[in-house]
C-alpha cells in the first residue's frame, strides 16, 4: 500500500495509526447512531399500534 509506505518514510506512523482508530470510531457512531433511530422508529411504531389496540377494546366494550 502506497499511502502506508510514505508514512512509514516519514515517520508519521501515529498519525496513520491515529487517523484509521479516529475514522473507525466515526464509522461506529454514524452506524449507532442509525441503528439508535431505526430502534426508535420501531418503538414509536409499537406505541401506536398499542393505542390503537386500547382504543379498538375501549370502543368495543362500550
């Protein structure tokens, strides 16, 4: 690789080092933060359908 070889040249290994943990550890939290809002949508989905299901029981008995 290219770009690990000039680093390595330069001596600037902890900057790539430092680089590939930063850009892993902004890929995981875009990825939680998506997987936080999908689980959310769903919770939200689940709600409605739950006040929905009370409200079909609170008309049926009445």
């Amino acid at each position: 690789m290219d770009v690990t070889r000039v680093f390595a040249e330069r001596g600037d290994l902890a900057h790539l080092a430092l680089f590939l943990w930063a850009s892993g550890s902004s890929g995981l939290l875009v990825w939680s933060l998506r997987e936080l809002a999908a689980s959310n949508r769903r919770f939200n989905d689940f709600v409605a359908e739950n006040a929905r299901l009370n409200q079909w029981f609170n008309d049926d008995g009445a």
